[in-house]
C-alpha cells in the first residue's frame, strides 16, 4: 500500500483516528490506501462494510449474487425496505455512499467462484468472510491461503457467535481449513430456519471490522491463532486457542494450494 495524503477535509472526518496514538495520521494513511474484500453483504457483511466505510478505506470490494428480502431487514442494516427487491451489494453501496462518498465502493452481483475468488483475493489487502455456508468458507480460505491474504472470519445463529482472524502470511498460524477440515461433516445451518438474534451479526460483523482495520494499520495483536465464541443468551466471551494443523491439505508444508 502506497501512502495516501490527507486533506484538510479528510484531517478534520478521522480526526477522533488521529488522535489514538496506536493510529495517527499515519495509520488514517494507511486505512485510506486500502483495498478490502467483503464477501457476502448480508447480516455480518453488513455492519462490517459500514464501519470499514465510515473508518476510511479507500476501496472495498463487496461481493453478494443475493438480493434484499423484507426478512433481512431484521438484522441486515445497510438495507432499506425501499430497496428490497435489489442486489445487496448495490444496495450496500448506495448505503456506504450516503455516509462516506470517499469510499471507493465495487459492487459485485455475483457468485464467486474459486478462479474469481483468486483474481479477487490477489487484489486486496485483508478479506472479510461474512457468508453462512461452509463451502464458500472454504473456497475463500482457499484462495486467501494461496495468495498470502489474510482471512476474517465470522458466523452467527440463533444466539451464537464465532469470530476468528486466519493469517498466512507468518507460515506457522492455522488456516480456516485446520480448525473446520473439509471433509469433516460440519451441517449448515441457515438462520431461515433456525432463526438468528439481530444485535449478535453487528457485534460480530463490527469485531470483524476491527479485525480487518487493525490487520491493515499493523497495530495490536489480532485474533490469528485464537477463536472467540459468545453466548448471547449470557453475554459471555469464550477465547479458545486454535493451532495447527501439520496435515492439512490447504496450508500445511509442502501442500500447494490453488485457486482452481
């Protein structure tokens, strides 16, 4: 990422960034030099787009094929019951617009698959994995593995949440595919059925913002190597350490993923 100059306009809209001293003028540089990647725009995608809008990333690429449902409404905020019936991220678009029109936004209606996953992936500096379905999961792990990107991960249902940060680039951290194998018989479970309580996808979809803001300013200590599990119902945070694992096919020594 190359350095971003600041203008007075720009000073003045990060100004309570600035003056975090963990952030400074400098990391604001960094966060409007940016490319970020949000993969789906729904319940998690959502929050998470908006406060890495409203935080100054200069592009973020949004990719959802789904269109805005009344259900969504419930939980999914960057929606508007004026704009059911159209792609969520040209809706997530127009929303970021309203309130960040600096924001560099790309809207992608479609359905990645693993050869666009890898085009997209090359291209950002940080991807956010906001979808609900376990083989996308994997597919974007894949390719953010191959290309030496670093992964935010978040899932939410019923009262349930989970938020992890999977970094490849060190060489020793694990991969999504090492805590959640492929060919292990993980069920999807859609909250169209199982029903998710709306205030848990912003808190999980802003921690993943989070993430992602500090993996780009290179400040903190991120979740690389740790998985945080809430409990809604009891509002209690579980921190459980996440290793390795020596055998797994997508990001073990002498594995060689791609993105085919």
């Amino acid at each position: 990422m190359s350095a971003v100059d600041l203008g007075d306009a720009q000073l003045l809209r990060y100004s309570r960034h600035i003056l975090l001293d963990e952030i400074g003028i400098e990391g604001q540089q960094k966060l409007c030099a940016a490319r970020v990647l949000v993969i789906g725009a729904g319940g998690l995608g959502s929050p998470a787009a908006l406060y890495l809008a409203t935080a100054g990333v200069g592009r973020l690429t949004i990719v959802d094929h789904d269109t805005v449902d009344v259900t969504n409404l419930q939980r999914q905020i960057a929606h508007t019951l004026a704009r059911v019936g159209r792609n969520k991220a040209e809706s997530a678009r127009e929303a970021i617009a309203a309130i960040n029109p600096e924001v560099t936004v790309v809207a992608l209606a479609e359905r990645a698959d693993p050869a666009r996953l890898a085009q997209l992936v090359a291209e950002a500096d940080v991807v956010l994995d906001c979808t609900d379905n376990f083989a996308t999961r994997h597919a974007v792990n894949r390719a953010c593995v191959a290309q030496r990107v670093p992964l935010v991960s978040g899932a939410v249902i019923r009262f349930d949440g989970q938020v992890s940060v999977f970094d490849p680039r060190g060489g020793t951290l694990p991969c999504y595919s090492c805590l959640f194998p492929e060919d292990q018989p993980f069920e999807d479970v859609a909250c169209a059925t199982m029903g998710v309580f709306a205030p848990l996808v912003g808190i999980v979809g802003a921690m993943q913002a989070a993430e992602a803001l500090k993996l780009v300013m290179g400040i903190g200590e991120s979740l690389a190597g740790r998985l945080l599990l809430l409990d809604g119902l009891r509002m209690e945070w579980t921190s459980i350490g996440v290793g390795r694992n020596d055998g797994c096919p997508v990001c073990a020594l002498g594995s060689v993923p791609t993105g085919d």
